[in-house]
C-alpha cells in the first residue's frame, strides 16, 4: 500500500515571514537610520559635484578670449557690415 502524502497548505491568514520579522527590532532601526545617513552623505556629494561643475562653467566662461566669444555668437555679423 502506498502511503498517502499530505501536503502542508498554508493557512490564509499566515503571512510571509520577512527579513524583518526575523531581525531584532534595534538592528532593524540601525540599519535604516545607517541608510538613510548614507543617502545624505551622497546626497552632498552630488550637490558637491554640482558646484563644483558649475564653478568650473563659470571660470571658463570668464576666460574666453574675443575670438571663441565671437564663434560661438548665433548672429551672422556680415549682415552688419
């Protein structure tokens, strides 16, 4: 005789157990509050690299010499002659 097997069927109301659940509540809370330092911290490095670019912009800009100033204008100047 062959022995029937029976199939664990999980209950409706039983929920998937999560890392979460798992993990002690205080590591829980350091792990998130270790995320979210570390989102400022990139956070301020991107707005870091922003001005900085920005800076670099602006100096190259004030550098220009006559003639890259005048080949970059969109107006035709022989029309001015």
């Amino acid at each position: 005789m062959k022995k029937k097997k029976q199939h664990s069927q999980p209950k409706k109301d039983d929920k998937p157990i999560t890392l979460g659940d798992m993990l002690n509540q205080e590591l829980m809370a350091k792990l998130k509050d270790t995320k979210q330092e570390l989102k400022a911290a990139e956070d301020k490095q991107k707005e870091e690299e922003e001005q900085r670019k920005k800076e670099e912009r602006r100096l190259r800009e004030k550098n220009k010499s006559f003639e890259e100033l005048l080949g970059e204008s969109n107006l035709n100047w022989k029309e001015y002659k």
